[in-house]
C-alpha cells in the first residue's frame, strides 16, 4: 500500500509568531497538509487578524496570546492548548526579530532582547513541549535558523549570535530527544520578502541588487517557498533526519558571488 509520508492527518502543529510572514505560510502548508493549526502572538489585535486570514483560507487556526521569552506564560499556554485541542505533535519555533545596529552603537540591553527572543525562546518552547511529545511517543521540533546561522555582515551581530546558536540548540537536542523519537531540525531560509526584511527591498536601497549578485536564484525567496521544506521536516519523510539544517536559500551559501565578466 502506498504510505502517505507527507500526511499530517490528526497531528497537532504549533508555529510561533505565525500570525503573519514566514510562520503564516508555513502553518497554512501544514495545514494543506492535514495538520490542526495553532499558533501565538504578542499582541492581540495581531492575532484576531491572523485568525480571520486563516479562516479566510478554510483553516480553524487557534490563535494564543503569549511572548516566547515568558517561560510561566509559555508554560501556562502549552497547558491550554493541551487541555483546549490537544498534546502538540510538530512545534516550530519561528517568532524571532532582528535590531540591525552596528556592535559598537548596539547597547547590552539590545543584544540581550535579540538573544533571549531568537534563542532562549526557541529553548523554553521546546523544554515545554518535550514532556508532551514523550508521552504521546515522539514529535518533531522545527527552529528557523538563517543565513546568520552560517555568515556574518555588518550590523547584524546580536542576531547572528542567535541563529548561530540556535543552529547548534538544534543539533544538541536532537542527539538528547532522539531517544524519545523527536526529531529537532532546522529551517535555514535565505533572504525572504517578509516585513522583517522590508527594510532591505525599500525603492533604490543598495542591499536589494546585493543579494540578487549574491543569490544563483536571482530573486529574493518568498515565504511560500519554505512551505514544502516544513512539511518534509514535520512529516515521516524525515524520521530518520536529527540535527539538520535545511538551506532554503536560493543557492546563497553555495556561491561565492557573480564574476566579473
Ligand atoms: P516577521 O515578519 O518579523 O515576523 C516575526 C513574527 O514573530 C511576528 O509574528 C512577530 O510578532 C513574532 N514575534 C516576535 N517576537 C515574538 C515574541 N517574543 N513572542 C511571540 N512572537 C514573537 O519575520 P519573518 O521574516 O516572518 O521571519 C520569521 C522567522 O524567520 C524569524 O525567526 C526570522 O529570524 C527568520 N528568518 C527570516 C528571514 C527573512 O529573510 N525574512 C530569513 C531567515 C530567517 P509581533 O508582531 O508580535 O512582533
Ligand atoms: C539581514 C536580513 C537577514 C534575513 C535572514 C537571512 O538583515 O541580513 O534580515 O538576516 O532576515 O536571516 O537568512
């Protein structure tokens, strides 16, 4: 009989900061794919709007009101929506921001919120939803790490500190859940039009025609080019992928940049 590895029939998803961007295509992919959409914002109005967009769309998305960085407040939700839908079977830890401010301008307080929301938020969520996919027999954890997971530019010190590190939280409980059966992965997407890179594409800004010399695509990726890598990663397609980083990327990390001609 034909298996279905790409179903997520019954399965409970979470995607963090899904009420827009990146974690919006994402979750409606995986909910494409059969999977029961939750998801959370910092702030209300956002999340009543991504609900409506979301049901526009036929998904019954649940929308939650929570920061990644509050561990009671995570740790309070993760109860109700256990209670509420049921145990979370494919977590994926996208809510994160970018300060782009250069190092010596950049103060600790900044550094540190970059820090605690990209990369300890990444951790509380996972430590909260571990329990649950252990008893429920295994789960699948999805960080969305970034081309600052591998390179560095100017400004952007604080935020490749945390993808960086979150590249390696991936790979280091992947090698602690595996015995349970979680499979912790991450999503590495290029440079994606979203709001968070709006800045970038304004009219004549210098860093669009950059990164199309630097991306063999030729074209900045959009957030529906990450919906079949989410599914693959939330799927049984990749029960036996632990502590990877899929590049979504255009080929950027592969080339060392148009030659002159
Ligand atoms: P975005 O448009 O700025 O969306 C970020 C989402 O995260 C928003 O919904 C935001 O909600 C939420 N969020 C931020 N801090 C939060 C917190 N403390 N608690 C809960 N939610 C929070 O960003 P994006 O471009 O879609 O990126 C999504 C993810 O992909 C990020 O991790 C980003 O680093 C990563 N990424 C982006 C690109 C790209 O080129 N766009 C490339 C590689 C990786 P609020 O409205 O409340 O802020
Ligand atoms: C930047 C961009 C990038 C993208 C992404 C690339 O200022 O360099 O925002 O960091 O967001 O992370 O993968």
């Amino acid at each position: 009989m034909e298996k279905d590895l790409f179903n997520l029939n019954g399965k409970i998803a979470l995607v963090t900061g899904a009420s827009y961007g990146i974690g919006m295509a994402m979750a409606k992919a995986l909910a494409r794919a059969g999977a029961t959409i939750v998801f959370n914002d910092r702030i209300s109005e956002k999340v009543k709007t991504a609900m409506e967009e979301y049901a526009a769309d036929g998904i019954n998305a649940r929308g939650y009101l929570f920061d990644v960085t509050d561990e009671k407040e995570v740790s309070l939700h993760i109860e109700k929506i256990t209670k509420e839908v049921g145990i979370i079977d494919i977590l994926v830890n996208n809510a994160g921001i970018i300060k782009r401010i250069p190092a010596l301008e950049m103060d600790v307080a900044e550094y540190r919120q970059v820090i605690d929301i990209d990369l300890t938020g990444p951790f509380i969520m996972s430590k909260a939803v571990a329990p649950g996919m252990i008893k429920k027999g295994g789960g699948k954890i999805i960080n969305i790490c970034s081309m600052m997971s591998e390179l560095g530019r100017e400004t952007v010190s604080a935020y490749a500190s945390a993808k960086g590190g979150l590249k390696m939280l991936t790979k280091n409980l992947a090698c602690e859940w595996a015995e349970f059966n979680i499979q912790v992965n991450g999503i590495g997407p290029g440079y994606i039009a979203t709001p968070q890179t709006a800045p970038l594409r304004e009219e004549g800004h210098p860093f669009n025609s950059f990164i199309i010399g630097r991306t063999p695509a030729a074209r900045w990726g959009t957030p529906e080019d990450l919906e079949g890598p989410v599914v693959f990663l939330a799927s049984k397609a990749s029960d036996f992928v632990n502590g990877h980083i899929l590049y979504v990327d255009g080929g950027i990390l592969a080339y060392i940049g148009k030659q002159p001609k």
